[in-house]
C-alpha cells in the first residue's frame, strides 16, 4: 500500500511540474502596465491575460498604448526579456497592426534616467497570415510569418560589444519551436553606447480594434489548441490542489514509515 502512495504521489508532482505554465523573465503582470496620461486602456482578461488598447494621438496618427516597467534588465549583464503575445487571425482586419518595444535608458545618477533608444517591432494582418516585421532589421523582414492561432514568444536580447556598441537581436517562437530571427544588429543611433538598463515594454503603437492579448504565463499546449482565457484560473486552483493533496500525502507516508 505504501508503495503504491509514493508511486501515485510522484505521478502527481511530475504532472504539475511538467505542465504548470512557463513565466517570462520578466513577468508583466495586469497592475504593472501604466495607462495613465493617455496611454492607452488595459482590461483584465484572466488572471493570466491582459488586454491592451490604444488611444489615439492627434500629432501623428499613432494609437498610444499603455507601457510596463518592471524589468529590471541590466546592459552589463546582457538583456533578455520576453512577452507572451496571443493571436488569433480572426480577431484582426487586413492590416491593422500593433507594435511592441522595448526601450533602454541611461542610468545618469541614483534619481535620474534618460532614454536613449529602443527596438520597435511591429505585427499586421495580410490577408490570412500575421507578418512580424522590424524597421531597424529591414534586411531580415518579414523576421516571421504566422498563420495559425496561438501564444507566441516574443524576445529581445541586448548585448554590449567591447568597442562599447549595442547589438539587438529579436526571435519569435512558437514553444521550442523558432520562427524567425534578426540575430543580432548594431543599434545605429547616437549614444546607443551609453545604454545601461531597460526602460520599459511599450505597446507603442496599437492600430486594431480587438487591441493586443498579453500573456502573463505561457499557457500549456495541447496541439492547436490555445487556453480559453475562462478557464486559466480554474486551471491554476487544480494543479495548486494537485500540489497540496502530494505534499500531504508525502508527510503521511514519511510519518507512518517512522
């Protein structure tokens, strides 16, 4: 009997560490997008997604979105950072798009930063597919081609070089899978070698009226088949369950071999 406890018990906490959702490195959360002085509207889907919209700016056209600073993402060390970005091709028109960014500052003392510069990257409908495409990467577009609904890794990496230099490369996944790539591109902008830490994830530009879905944690996948926003929450409350119901058990078993 007892061995078959610690059998079922092992079977348990296998499941949950094998498909409990993967967090980003930074992890986005709902309360840490800023909207505040026209950037944009932010709606809580789930506890797992956060839909973000635009709001328009008269000087140039573009729909402002709200922006997250919770990375903590430093030059010296190298930065990488990723955002979750769910898509499905029937909640866009032809050519509307979104774009996403993520920015670096100037540490210039303990209270002051300044921006220097960022790496925008932009996704549109065309006809039945979502191209993901970078002005800064123009050789390298369309970096990826989607054509089927799902939950997308979206990553950036920075690197200094040692003559000072900023070099960012942008890759789309699907899970494991890589879709595209720019692999790495010298920033060709004016003091880009000053950079010393991230500034923001900015959905800088949100030009599509069902607005972008973002992903606090990958969700499990189960072939094409994408998380249906309801049902995350419940899904969390069973695996934490699953955990606690092992954890118990485990101290029975420990208890009744003494």
């Amino acid at each position: 009997m007892k061995k078959i406890l610690i059998l079922f018990l092992i079977c348990i906490l296998s499941i949950f560490v094998t498909t409990f959702p993967v967090e980003a490195l930074t992890v986005w959360k709902f309360e840490d997008w800023q909207t505040e002085n026209n950037y944009g509207h932010k709606t809580k889907v789930s506890q797992n997604i956060t839909n973000l919209k635009g709001e328009e700016k008269e000087a140039d056209g573009m729909k402002i979105g709200p922006y997250n600073k919770r990375s903590l993402g430093n030059i010296k060390e190298g930065i990488i950072e990723e955002v979750y970005v769910g898509i499905n091709l029937a909640n866009y028109q032809n050519s509307e798009l979104f774009e996403l960014s993520i920015a670096l500052n100037q540490q210039v003392s303990e209270q002051e930063e300044k921006y220097l510069t960022e790496a925008v990257v932009m996704t549109q409908k065309n006809n039945n597919q979502i191209l993901i495409t970078a002005g800064w990467a123009k050789d390298k577009n369309p970096i990826a081609i989607i054509d089927k609904d799902g939950v997308y890794t979206y990553r950036w990496e920075f690197q200094k070089q040692t003559n000072n230099k900023i070099k960012v490369k942008f890759t789309v996944f699907d899970y494991e899978k890589e879709l595209g790539t720019t692999d790495f591109i010298e920033l060709d902008v004016a003091n880009a070698d000053k950079a010393t830490n991230v500034r923001y994830l900015w959905a800088c530009n949100i030009k599509a009226n069902h607005g972008i879905d973002i992903y606090t944690t990958l969700p499990e996948r189960q072939g094409d088949y994408i998380e249906n926003p309801a049902t995350s929450d419940i899904n969390f409350t069973l695996f934490l369950g699953l955990f606690i119901v092992g954890i118990l058990g485990l101290i029975y078993v420990i208890k009744q071999s003494k």
